[in-house]
C-alpha cells in the first residue's frame, strides 16, 4: 500500500512544510514508540481523507534532531498543525479520529 504520510529530514523540512501553499500536519515520532506506530494508521487514513487539502508528514526524532530541538518536541508522538509556515495547533500523544478530524476541520477553515 502506497503511504500518504511522507517521512521527512531536517533539510527537506522548510521547503516541504513552512513554504507550503497547502496547511500541512507534522507527526513526530520514532521507530521504537507504541503509541507513534498506532497514530500511524489513523494518519494514513486522515492522509487519503485530506488528500489534496492537507499535506502530512513524519519526522523522525532520532533522525532529525535539528528539526526536534528547533520545535521543543520533548513527548512523542507530537503533531504540530502548520498554515502558511506558522503552528497553528498542536496534540501530544495519541488522540481520537474525531478529534483529530476537528483539528484538521479548524485547520482548513482558518487556511
């Protein structure tokens, strides 16, 4: 299955995400994190739902630790919810689809 949810380093991070046209949700998660790989499922879902209208991506914690440090992710998984290169919205830890359908709602209303 083709993954909607595009994994990104430091380097591709301004370009893909703060000078975006389209509103864009940033997971930031690892490998070794159980509740990062189940938000995973309902991303790629919310992915395919938005597809078009909202840009998602995943960074990688030990990957990508310039872009880590720069957002003080200190709990994972982290989604920061980005519109015209600025956070307008956030969630730690896991969160249901409806609210994370709420989110992505007040996202598009407010791009």
């Amino acid at each position: 299955m083709e993954q909607k949810v595009s994994k990104l380093t430091d380097s591709e991070f301004e370009q893909m995400v703060l000078s975006s046209e389209t509103p864009a949700v940033v997971d930031f998660w690892a490998t070794w994190c159980a509740p990062c790989r189940q938000l995973d499922v309902l991303l790629e879902e919310m992915a395919g739902a938005y597809d078009g209208k909202v840009s998602f991506f995943k960074v990688d914690v030990n990957e990508s630790s310039a872009t880590t440090s720069r957002y003080a992710v200190r709990n994972i998984p982290m989604l920061l919810f980005f519109n015209g290169g600025e956070i307008v919205d956030q969630a730690v830890g896991s969160l249901s689809k409806e609210i994370l359908e709420e989110k992505l709602d007040r996202l598009l209303k407010n791009a």
